[in-house]
C-alpha cells in the first residue's frame, strides 16, 4: 500500500465522518465505553471492526498470531484485566479464522525459529486431539477442525482469569468462540457454553 495514499484515504474517511456527524471525533476523543473485548488474530485479512459492521468505540480489539490466549503472554493477561475491571466489558470474543497460517504453521513438522514458543501452544492443542483431527484425509478439514479446537482452547484460557470467572459468576460477562469463514464472508458461532466451562475448571483454577 502507498504511504501517501494512506493519508489521502485517511483525510477522506475523516471529512466523510464530519459530514454526517459535526462532532463526531470530538465525542470519541472524550472515552471509550465498548461492550466488548474482541480477540482475534493479526492476519492481514481479517478486520475485527469491518466484519462485524462496528464503529470506532464499539469494540476493544487485541489481536496476535492465531488468536492465542497463553497464560504466559502478559499483553493478552493486561487487555483482559482492562477490558474487564476498567471498560466493564460484557462479551468477551476470541475470534479465529479459516485458512489461518498461524494454524498451517502449526500442523507441520518444521522448525519455525523464534515463533517455535508461540506455536507450541496449538501444537499441544492438536497432540491433544490428535485423533479426532487425523480422522480426515483432507489437509483442508484438519486445518478447519484445527482452527475450531483453539478458538475453544483459547476460550478455556480466557476463562481462567481470575477477574474473568468473578465477573462470570456475578453474571455480566459472557465468553464466545467465533469463527470467521474467508470463502462466505461469514461468522460462525462455535456456541462456547461459558457457564459450563467454568463449573468444568473451577476445582482448579477458581481463584477467589
């Protein structure tokens, strides 16, 4: 994309906004007050805000590699922490997509240098569910099945944060598992039972 482009389509966005709203960028600039915290992953093709039709404040974005939520990764510990305890979001959304090379990378048996840590955690997920992925010959449903695995995975992940399960039980949060399909253009909601999980992992992750 050309640089100076960018600014030509940014000045353009910006008078269009004015238009139809005078006070538009005065009103944002005051605060922020999205109601929910979208998860999702940092590929070049998927944009959170455009694929769900929202705009600038609705929604509180963190997005990395495959959508990982690791417990060792103090960025996606603090968007948690914010979006829960500051913003009071009411939806958390990890957001995972088809034909996700995050997910690629992870299914093939090649060193992948600095990202190894990173890719360790779906490689965990697909040792854990080996069996089930290998019931296809298709590349593409292992891949597909794969994505939907750590959307879930890493749901289980949010949910073990502390402020997470307290704002769980005091019932203003909910927990969802989407998968975003390329070919449609469209979501797909994996029903993550929140409630359920939590009953699951509370003997050894409830933190009080």
């Amino acid at each position: 994309m050309d640089i100076k482009k960018v600014f030509e389509n940014n000045r353009n966005w910006a008078e269009a906004r004015k238009r139809v709203n005078p006070s538009f960028f005065r009103n944002l600039s005051l605060s922020q007050q999205p109601n929910m915290l979208y998860i999702g992953c940092s590929d070049s093709r998927v944009t959170a805000e455009e694929l769900m039709g929202a705009n600038p404040g609705d929604v509180f974005v963190y997005r990395n590699i495959a959508n990982l939520v690791p417990a060792g990764d103090l960025a996606s510990m603090a968007i948690i922490n914010y979006a829960v305890t500051v913003l009071r979001v009411e939806h958390i959304v990890v957001c995972g997509h088809y034909h996700c090379g995050g997910i690629e990378a992870a299914l093939q048996p090649k060193d992948m240098g600095i990202l190894n840590p990173w890719l360790r955690n779906i490689r965990d997920i697909y040792r854990h569910h080996r069996h089930e992925i290998e019931t296809s010959n298709s590349i593409t449903d292992r891949q597909r099945r794969l994505v939907e695995l750590n959307v879930r995975e890493q749901c289980v992940n949010v949910i073990k944060a502390p402020e997470v399960q307290k704002a769980i039980r005091s019932k203003t949060l909910n927990v969802h598992g989407w998968v975003f399909d390329m070919e449609t253009g469209l979501l797909k909601d994996l029903k993550v039972d929140t409630d359920a999980i939590l009953t699951e992992i509370m003997s050894i992750y409830r933190l009080e």
